[in-house]
C-alpha cells in the first residue's frame, strides 16, 4: 500500500510517498480503507521537532485519525463491521496511508447522510467540542463567547452554542 512517511523531522518537505506492507487486522482490530484523513494542527508540530515530546521519532507514518470503510475484522471482532462507513477515532496510528488497522473500541460508525470527509474533521474536533459544551452546560438564552471562532474547533463550538440556544459571540 501507499503510505506518507516522515523520514526526518522539518517542514513539509520531509513527508514521503512510500510504499509499506499492507496492514492486517490482529485480534480486536478492524482493516479500514481510508478515504480521508483527520489532520489537525499538533502533526505539524510533531514533523517539525516535537516528535519526542510524544513519543515519536522517524521514521513514522503521521495521522491520528480517519474515515473510509472497514474491509476486515480480526479474531474477536463481529462481521458484521466488514463494509461499514466508520472513522477510525483518535488514537488510531498511522492514517496517513491507504489503510490502516484500528483497535475496533476505536471504530465509529458513520450515520447515513454524512459524508467521510465531514465525519473525519469531527474526529477530533466533535469528542472535545462535545465535551466542552457538556461541561460547560450551555442554556437557552446565555450569552456564549468563542475565542477562536474561525478555527476547526471554533466553528464546531458556535454551531453548538447556537443548537443550544445560546446568543454566540465570535472572536
């Protein structure tokens, strides 16, 4: 399969296109053919040096999350996965490939109706912008401000200050 690999820490320039053994589903994992990644900003930090921070050297295939459809299930995990529109949920390594093996308690089915791309941006975005809301336990008729607002994160948290019921503020 196809894969991007960060050889070396830098700009984008160290992203390579390569190919690497395709990934088999071991016990508790899902085989998912990605049709679109989730990137977000922290990949850009972690290829341009901070890759030890985490727990990361080079070689690696950078990506933490992505849509497409599973097209096999390891020991333990249920058939009925195989064909179905999921993304592979953060935590999930190594998605910037054309496929990748996922711990199925990663997996999320996508609902009928909403695109993989869509569904990959909310990987990340959706678990934290859901658990803020919740914390925060935004009511009808509050005033919200949004720092932010024009980002990934900040555009998912208006749209859910505003489901609420919440007067929003964006900054």
């Amino acid at each position: 399969m196809r894969a991007i690999q960060v050889r070396e820490f830098g700009g984008p320039e160290v992203l390579v296109d390569t190919g690497l053994p395709d990934p088999a589903a071991g016990p508790g994992e899902a085989v998912v053919a990605v049709s679109v990644i989730d990137t977000i900003y922290v990949e850009t930090q972690i290829r341009g040096g901070w890759g030890p921070q985490f727990g990361i050297e080079p070689p690696y295939v950078p990506g933490g999350a992505a849509a497409g459809i599973v097209t096999a299930v390891g020991e333990g995990v249920d058939p009925a996965w195989t064909g179905r529109r999921v993304v592979a949920g953060p935590g999930t390594a190594g998605t910037y490939a054309e496929q990748v093996a996922a711990p199925v308690d990663r997996l999320v089915p996508v609902p009928d109706g909403l695109g993989l791309p869509e569904a990959a941006a909310l990987a990340h975005d959706g678990v934290t912008g859901t658990g803020i809301v919740e914390a925060v336990g935004i009511r009808p008729g509050e005033r919200v401000l949004i720092l932010g607002a024009s980002g990934g994160m900040g555009t998912l948290l208006v749209q859910m200050a505003h489901a609420a019921g919440a007067h929003v503020v964006g900054a």
